[in-house]
C-alpha cells in the first residue's frame, strides 16, 4: 500500500504544485466547522459536539489529501499514536499529549516515522502536530536512486472520542525534494482506531460539512469567529456594509505594506501583509498572514486569513483578538475588513469592529490600504513604510 502511495505522491510532485478545487478553497470547509462549534465541554460519559478538550490517547487514522484538480485522488495515510496526555492545570483548560507518526501498515511498536512531545491542546481541542523533517530514502521511494524530503505540520482540532479534522497553514509545510512544492491548504480528517485495533474505514480528508445546529459558540452567536480564546465583545462581527467600486481579480501574491486608519482618531496601525493568491476557472481566493513591521520574520502571525474572493475582487477578513502595536500602545481588537482588489500592486478596503483594550475605541469609519513593497525592500524589522504607502482606497 505504500508503495502505491509514494508512487502517487511522485505523481503529486512532478506536477509542480498544489491547486484549489471546486467552487471554494480547501480551507472553507475547516473554517466554517470552527465557527459552527460548539466548544462548551461535553458530559464526560456521553461526548459530544466538537472543538472540544478531550483525551485523545489512542491511536487514530489520519487521512490527508494532498490532491486538487488535475491531480485525482492524491491521499496520504498516515497512523498516529497519542500518549501521555496530561493537564497542565487543577482547571482542565490545557493539556498535553505526546506521540508518534507511522504508516498504517506498521505495527504498532515499529520505528516512528516521526514523534512529538508535549504538545499542548488548547481548551477549544486544537494542537498543532508537527511531523518535522521526513525523508524517505532512495531504496523506499517510488522515483529511482532519488530521495523525498518533506514537513508539514497538522493544525489539529479534536471533534469528539473518536474523530479530528484540521489543515496545514503555515508557508514553511512543504516537499523540499525533489521539487520544492508548498503545503498551505492541505487538508485531513482522523477516525480512531477500533478496540480491537481495527484500522478506520470511509475516514475523512477534511472537516465535516454539518455538525449538528448549536446555537452558542463560547457564549458567542454563531458565526462569529470565537475559534480564538480571550476574544472582545460577543455579537457576530461583520465587516462595513460599504459598496467597493474598481476592483478585480488580480494576481496579488507577495509581500505588502498594509495601514489601517481609524476616522476622527489618532488611532493607526500598521502591518506586513504576506498574501497568497489563487485562481481557477469559477473562483478565486487568497490566504495571508499579517505580522508585525518592527518584529524579525520568523516570528508568528499577529493572524492568519483563507478567504474567497468574488469576480469583482472583492473579499472579506474577519479576525478575532488581533493584538498589535499602534500609535496608541499595544491595543488588541475584534476586527472585520471588506477589501477590494484594485491591481496586482494595491488593495484597500473599510473595517469595523472594536478595540477591547487597553480602552474601548469603536472601529467605525476605518479604512484600510496596501501597496506590494519592491523586491530591494529592506527586510523586517522595518520602521517605515514606502513613500507610496497608502491607509485607503483611492
């Protein structure tokens, strides 16, 4: 079975890169599981729900499709053990969990093809589980006397006692060898393994579609993004309803410079903008990450967004318990951006929402612009942005 597994994922890299299917990006689905769940913690002797802090020790099935269209069924299997789950505290709000990754054909006590130790799980179920640097090595792999080298690591969010859901969404998950291809936007599914060791069948490669219809997400409406812990304010967030005229759809991929202006305020912030950009025939999307100027590159995200984007360029970002530095200090806020995409260089948009601390400033009446920085821009940390910068649309 692995060997036909590595021979489609040979095929999987001789076509140079991943692509978006349907009518939707891959992530959608995942996105829409985590708004619709319900987190609040289930009766321990009848679970149910999902995005929920439970003890995962067993093992389970994980089944990532590392396909897209053009590609067919491009399915990595991969078993995953959990071990040692432990709470970090008497409030039972984090854990941690260690464990170890095989091919399913293994026994169970073979060699690891990669571990983990204490990662922690977060009290909405979610763990990021790294399988690290993979090689398969010339004599195992389907390409002869040539070696593939991997990493990803699997944005996991526990859905019950038997079953997980994520996708990868970070730009360092990637085939290195023999052809570099990025993993952004793969997605999997996970189903325990039975009592007696039977191996999962009909698994799923994404989060599912429907899960029930709870009516609360962590003292929250459904629809708003409470997939982060400590979020401002508890209505639906929605950005501005502004018509955006002149956009389209462009090739926006690169590195940006963006800034956020407050109406009436002394209020501005300002960020680099790493943005992906896809297109198919019926659809388009972006996914991005906004970081801090003045911080070093390898630091994390201040957020993270996988959005779709209409004909006319336009598209929606709504992020939750973004924490940042302005001109006010460090403030953190509730945030919904509507943004139109002008050409390949420049995209600007409105926003709403609300700073939560350290005062309560409404959002009302922001905009928000930003311009592709040039290749010979200096890299971060950057105090300045470029001349040309700009905080809306024109």
């Amino acid at each position: 079975m692995r060997r036909r597994l590595l021979r489609t994922l040979a095929l999987f890299v001789s076509f140079g890169a991943l692509s978006a299917c349907g009518s939707e990006t891959p992530q959608d689905t995942y996105w829409d599981f985590i708004d619709r769940a319900d987190r609040s913690p289930p009766p321990v002797e009848e679970p149910e729900g999902a995005g929920v802090l439970l003890d995962p020790t067993g093992r389970y099935l994980f089944n990532i499709d590392l396909g897209g269209t053009g590609l067919g069924d491009v399915l990595l299997p991969l078993t995953v053990t959990f071990e040692d789950f432990a709470y970090t505290d008497a409030t039972e709000t984090e854990a941690t969990v260690s464990g170890a990754f095989r091919f399913p054909e293994d026994a169970p006590d073979a060699a690891p093809l990669a571990s983990f130790e204490d990662v922690t799980i977060d009290r909405f179920g979610r763990m990021a589980l790294d399988v690290g640097f993979v090689r398969l090595e010339p004599e195992r792999s389907p390409i002869e006397d040539t070696a593939v080298e991997t990493q990803f690591v699997l944005q996991t969010t526990i859905i019950d006692l038997t079953s997980m859901c994520g996708l990868v969404n970070d730009d360092e998950s990637n085939v290195s060898q023999p052809i570099p291809i990025p993993l952004r936007g793969v997605t999997f599914g996970a189903l325990r393994y039975g009592d007696q060791g039977q191996q999962p069948v009909d698994v799923p490669t994404r989060c599912p579609a429907e899960i029930g219809t709870p009516t609360t997400d962590a003292g929250m409406d459904v629809g708003s993004d409470a997939g982060m812990p400590d979020a401002g304010g508890g209505d639906t967030l929605e950005p501005p309803d502004v018509e955006l005229e002149g956009g389209q759809r462009a090739n926006i991929t690169g590195t940006y410079w963006m800034s956020v202006g407050v109406a009436g305020g002394a209020l501005a912030l300002d960020f680099l903008a790493d943005v992906q950009y896809y297109e198919g025939d019926a659809f388009a999307s972006i996914d991005g990450t906004l970081r801090l100027p003045d911080r070093e590159r390898g630091e994390a995200a201040v957020a993270t967004f996988s959005e779709p984007v209409d004909e006319n360029g336009e598209f929606t970002v709504i992020v939750r318990n973004l924490r940042a530095q302005s001109s006010l200090g460090e403030v953190a806020a509730d945030v919904a951006l509507r943004g139109i995409i002008l050409d390949e260089d420049t995209w600007c948009g409105v926003a709403g929402g609300e700073v939560f601390d350290p005062i309560p400033v409404f959002l009302d009446g922001t905009t928000f612009g930003a311009v592709r920085l040039p290749d010979d821009f200096p890299a971060p940390p950057i105090e300045t942005g470029p001349e040309n910068a700009i905080n809306a649309c024109p």
